[in-house]
C-alpha cells in the first residue's frame, strides 16, 4: 500500500519557518516557498515508488562516507538501522508524509533524522547532490523492474511454445496483405511471434547493460571533493562500472529514452499480434476462439463476446508510444546536465513499465487459454493457394521462374474463368497452358 499526498487547509496553513529543516536547501532564501509552489514543486506522489532504490543507495554511500572517515562505524550502524527501518514504513504503508517533503530524498531523509537525530543524520548528504542522487535511484530501480520484466517476457515464449507444439500439424491459410497466401501451419504463425520477443528480450538484455553504470559520486555537476570510492560504490549496488563525466551523468537520462523506446517498439509487435488474433477470432474468419477469461461483453447486446483483453493491448500502444514522445520532447528543449524539467522523466517510465508488464502478462494469459478452430482453418483453404507449387513444379520440369510465374497465374485464371477450383481442372487444360 502506498501513502498519498494529500494537503489538507491546515498542513497549508502551517508556517514555512515551522518546516524549513524538511528541506534540503534553503539556506539562502528569506522566504518560503509559496503552497501553490510547494504543491507544484513536490513529486514525492509518484517518486516515491523509488523509496527502496533511494535507500539502498543511501546506505551504500554511508559505507562510502565511512572509507573517506567522514563517518564512524558506529555511525554507519545508525545510519543503515534507520534506513532500514524506513524501508519497513515505506513497505508495510506506515510512512507518514509531512508537508515540506518535497520528494523521496528528502521524505527519506527527513525521517531519517527523526529517528537517529539531525546530527548524524545530517551527515549522510555530504559531498552527495540529488542530481546523482536520483540517477541512481532511477537505475537502480529500473535495472530491477527489467530484470522482473524480462522474466514476464520469457514466461510468454514458453508459453508461446507450448501451444505451437500441440498444433504442429493444423494448417491455415497464411495472409500478405491481408489476403490469402498460401498454407502455413498455425504453429508457424505462433513462432512467428515468439522470434519477434526473442528479438525483443536482447534488445531489452542489451540496453540493460548501457543502463547498468554507477553516477554516484559525480555530485550536482563537478564531482565529489572527498575521494569517494566509487568503485566501491559501483561495487555495492550490483553497478558494472562507474560514469566516466559527472556533467554527463547527472543529466544523462537515454537509459530511460532506451526503456521508453525498447517499450514502444515491442508493445507495437503485442498490437501486431493482437490485431491478428482479433481477426481471426471474429465470425468471420472463426479460426480461434478467445477464451472468457479474457473477454467482454456488450451492455445492449447479449449475443456479443468481444476479445477486448485484445483491444486494449492495441489501445494501449499509443500510450506507450505516447510516452517515448513525451520524453523525447523534455530532453530536446533543455541544455546540458542536470535541470529541473527532468522530474518529468519518472511518472511515464513508471507508466511504461506497469503498462508493458500488464500487457506481456494479458497476452500470456490469452494464448496459453485460446482455441484453435481446425475445421474452419481448413476451410478456408482454397486450392488457388497452391499457385506458387505449380511454378516450381514447372521450374523442375526446367522451364525459367519468370515463364513459370506466368503459367501458373494463366492455371488461375482458366479455373477463374471455369469456375472451378484449379485441382478440378482437366489435364488437357494444363496442357494447352504448357
């Protein structure tokens, strides 16, 4: 369960004196913040989902505070307890949001120094800017949502696989352009798929490895001036190496354009697959049949049975698409490092990831419990499918590709004429045509 904002008159009422030490900064300003500003500067209502990832962070680097002996042991052991014990609120809804915790750095923080005292809870900042801050937490969290996606991802392939091995020899009609091709089995166009997902799965793998580098230590902008151990850092939180320009990582944010863009595209191969299933699974054609548990009805209409688990996995491209677009368009209008208009990156990559771990997990369902139609696969079979057959059959015969090609489409077009199905016509009409 997790613990909204709310603002209540009398939490807005309160003096901003009364709450200046929530803050991280400050120090400078006469005046506080504005409660329309408090309200509109805060994010904590959707960062907060990075309140484990924040932590863990928090408690590396006082390990880190501890090597450069800015920190005692005894310190450390506080530090981490408290943290620890955040972690608990934060997990069982416990944590009470005050007025003035503008994000979860400072929620965190602010909690923190309730419990083991602003003295040595005050320390755990030093030389430490929210801006790398942040870029941890961000990866941190999204390196661990993508480990959990991946396993969602793989969990379909599996599934995908199963199905096709029980209908290895159901045949269908296979489509171009939406017309009828020629014969594939049903199995084919399962796997179909799951290569596309393979393909999506080390593209995903991939990026995870680009994304997986350490910024803490880089400071706001310039680095840390207290010979921090960020290969110890990098060490501790799982990170394969550290950034190399602290300018560069604390306003880095192409590992999320890479989720974003990775989400687009394969939410584009789940719509591709839906639209096929949508088409096949209507009157129509009749080919599967969409099981009830993942299907809608019509609130007029009783007869209606519609594939809408389908229909929104379609729908729900756009919105995904819709936050690639979104980010793309805050990183084009800032200048480098770190700027404010980047607190916009979290609450699409958070939409993304929830969006496409729903989608992977719908589409699983609606396979793994379809049913296939094998009589009306075959039905629709018609023997103009086997066209191409009769330019190889004349290839082997030694007639050329290209005269072959025109034969067979004049066997299509004599039994058009006729009337009849190409296998019903008589030798002597092959023969006139070759």
């Amino acid at each position: 369960m997790e613990t909204s904002i709310k603002y209540s008159s009398l939490e807005k009422s309160i003096k901003i004196e009364d709450n200046k030490d929530n803050k991280l900064w400050g120090g400078r300003f006469e005046k506080g913040l504005d409660p329309l500003m408090e309200e509109f500067n805060s994010s904590l209502k959707f960062d907060k989902r990075l309140y484990s990832a924040d932590i863990t962070g928090s408690i590396a680097y006082a390990k880190a505070l501890r090597k450069c002996d800015l920190l005692k042991e005894s310190e450390v052991n506080l530090i981490e307890e408290g943290l620890e014990n955040i972690r608990s609120e934060w997990l069982s809804g416990m944590f009470a949001i005050k007025w003035g915790d503008e994000d979860i750095h400072t929620a965190n923080e602010r909690r923190l120094k309730e419990l083991i005292g602003a003295e040595i809870g005050g320390k755990l900042h030093t030389g430490r800017s929210r801006n790398d801050q942040v870029s941890t937490d961000m990866r941190l969290w999204l390196r661990d949502s993508i480990r959990e996606l991946l396993k969602c991802m793989y969990k379909l392939i599996e599934v995908i696989i199963k199905r096709s091995l029980q209908y290895t020899e159901a045949i269908m009609p296979g489509y171009t352009h939406l017309q009828r091709a020629q014969p594939v089995y049903f199995s084919h166009w399962l796997l179909s798929f799951a290569f596309m997902y393979q393909q999506d799965c080390e593209r995903l793998l991939s990026s995870l490895d680009r994304m997986n580098v350490c910024p803490l230590g880089s400071g706001a902008i310039s680095g840390n001036p207290f010979n921090i151990d960020r290969d110890f850092l990098a060490k501790e939180l799982g990170f394969n190496s550290c950034s190399m320009n602290s300018m560069h990582a604390v306003g880095d944010r192409d590992f999320i354009a890479e989720f974003h863009f990775w989400s687009s595209l394969t939410v584009i191969h789940f719509s591709k697959m839906a639209e096929d299933m949508l088409i096949f699974s209507s009157k129509e054609f009749d080919f599967i049949e969409i099981s009830d548990s993942f299907s809608t009805g019509s609130s007029l209409m009783p007869q209606k049975k519609n594939a809408d688990s389908l229909e929104l996995i379609r729908g729900k491209s756009g919105r995904i698409i819709g936050n690639l677009t979104a980010l793309l368009v805050i990183l084009k209008g800032i200048p480098s490092t770190f700027n404010k208009d980047l607190q916009e990156d979290k609450e699409g990559m958070f939409d993304s990831m929830d969006t496409m771990k729903s989608v992977i997990q719908v589409m699983t369902g609606a396979i793994d419990t379809l049913t296939l139609n094998r009589s009306k696969c075959i039905e629709a079979l018609s023997s103009d499918m086997l066209a191409t057959d009769i330019a190889y059959y004349l290839v082997r015969k030694g007639v050329s590709f290209r005269k072959s090609h025109e034969l067979a489409g004049s066997v299509v077009a004599t039994a058009e004429r006729l009337g009849v199905e190409i296998h019903n016509l008589p030798l002597n009409a092959f023969k006139e045509i070759s």
